[in-house]
C-alpha cells in the first residue's frame, strides 16, 4: 500500500555523531596520553552519552531508552574500571561491567532491529502524504486550519503520553491545546536537552482543547517530499492522521499506530 515513497532517502549521519566524537576523543587521547587515559577520556564522554539517554527516558517514558541507558552506563563503567586491571591480576570488576554491557547491548539491538528506539517523523510525514496525489500549490509558511474534533482534554493528553513513549512526536501540552512536533531520528537530541523550546517553525499539529486542529508543515519538512505536493491537501491530511491516532487512543487500539507505521518498511536507522 506505501511502496512508493513520497520522501527522499535519508542520508543524514546525525545519529552517530555522539559515537564518531568518542571514539576521535578515546584515538587522540591514546595517541599523546597512552591507552589508559584514553579510557579514563572515553568513559568520562560516555557517562555524559549515557545522562542525555536517561533524560530522554525520562521525557518520553519509551523503554527502549532505558535499556540504552543501562547499556551505556555499563559502557562507561567498563571503561573506567578497566585500566585498573593493567598489570594487575587479581583485578575482575571490569569483568562484571563488561557481562553488563553485553547482556544490555543484546537486548538494545533486538529494540532497534524492531524500530523500538525510531523516532517516527519519517512515518508522519509519508501517512499525511499517501492520500495526496494532487501537485502544485507549493509551500504556504502559515498554520492552517484542519478541522475539528469532539475529544476531551483527558483523551488528547493521553494521546500526547502515547505518542511520547512511542517516539511519534514531541509533545507540549499547554493551558488551552497540545501541540505534536512529530520527530525524524537524528533529530531529536535538540528536543530532549530543551535546545529547540520553539516550535513555530517547525512540523507541528495543534489540538485544542475546544476541538480546533491546526497544522503547520515546516518548509524544511516540506523539501524532502519528492514532488511538490498540495501543501494544503498535506495539512489537511496530517491533521486527519492525529485525529485518527486520537480516536485509536481512545478505543484502547494504539498498537495498530504503531503497526501502521511499521507496514511502510522504512529503515530502523531512518
């Protein structure tokens, strides 16, 4: 049903951007300081890898990123034990963090071989463009209306917990709506440290708590279609999808969100 990509490939390499920059720190630091304080260095970097992870758990409730969490700290906690055991024999912490990191690194990649770690902008971004077939218009860098809906403020907050845990959106729930900022990976670390506390030029769905829907499609956004899509037919057809997610929520149906969004294929990395 969603063979034909509307978006371009994703060749962003922002996700390993935090891997690439410890081990160029654990390289540089053995080259002029000698492998043990390159460990020290590398155990230090993932300490600070493993703090953002745990802040993100914490803001998203996702699973995935608790085990992430363990997994790193265990990283860290090798690294940092591990020089103790040169030279010496009868050292076996490290031993103990190194069984840790293994077992948690296990259960990490059978999360992310799933999608459990994805952040799903990609997936928003080509439901809201599957119904539209009609080109042209270009980009309009307004919020648009997008209808209107009968839900109560309780299910619309449980819709913005749903679609934290399951890395769906960004979610900020304010006095008289909550705004869904839907996600790519690679992207999201701005948002989880509170770097990007501006969402107005961003992809965002509105639902107020009066039933108004308001969507914008950040012109970013908007360039990775492939062809030049109804800008207004892809806000009215993104905010139908948070509607349609909103009434899933309701009848206690979410796993078919997530299932829809896994039927598309798209790459556990994308």
């Amino acid at each position: 049903m969603y063979s034909m990509r509307k978006l371009k490939p994703d060749r962003s390499m922002a996700g390993l951007i935090p891997a690439l920059v410890v081990l160029l720190a654990f390289g540089v630091t053995a080259t002029f300081a000698g492998l043990r304080a390159a460990f020290y260095v590398m155990g230090a970097l993932v300490f600070v890898v493993a703090f953002y992870v745990l802040v993100t758990f914490a803001r998203t409730r996702n699973r995935g990123y608790l085990i992430s969490g363990l997994f790193v700290l265990s990283q860290g906690l090798f690294d940092m034990t591990f020089p103790r055991s040169f030279g010496s024999d009868g050292y076996r912490l490290h031993y103990l963090f190194l069984f840790c990191e293994l077992f948690f690194g296990v259960w990490l990649g059978y999360l992310a071989v799933n999608k459990r770690l994805k952040w799903r902008g990609r997936e928003i971004l080509e439901l809201a463009a599957a119904p539209v077939e009609e080109t042209g218009n270009g980009y309009t860098g307004r919020p648009l209306a997008a209808g209107k809906t009968e839900f109560s403020r309780r299910e619309i907050v449980a819709l913005a917990e749903f679609a934290a845990r399951h890395l769906i959106a960004v979610s900020y729930v304010q006095a008289d709506r909550v705004v869904f900022v839907p996600v790519m990976s690679g992207k999201e670390i701005g948002y989880m440290l509170g770097l990007r506390p501006h969402h107005d030029k961003e992809t965002w769905v509105s639902i107020g708590f009066d039933g108004s829907v308001s969507v914008n499609i950040s012109k970013e956004d908007y360039l990775t279609y492939r062809e030049d899509r109804s800008f207004v037919q892809l806000c009215k057809s993104l905010g139908d999808l948070f509607i349609e997610f909103l009434e899933l929520v309701k009848r206690g149906e979410g796993t078919r969100i997530v299932d829809r969004m896994d039927a598309l294929g798209l790459s556990a990395f994308s």
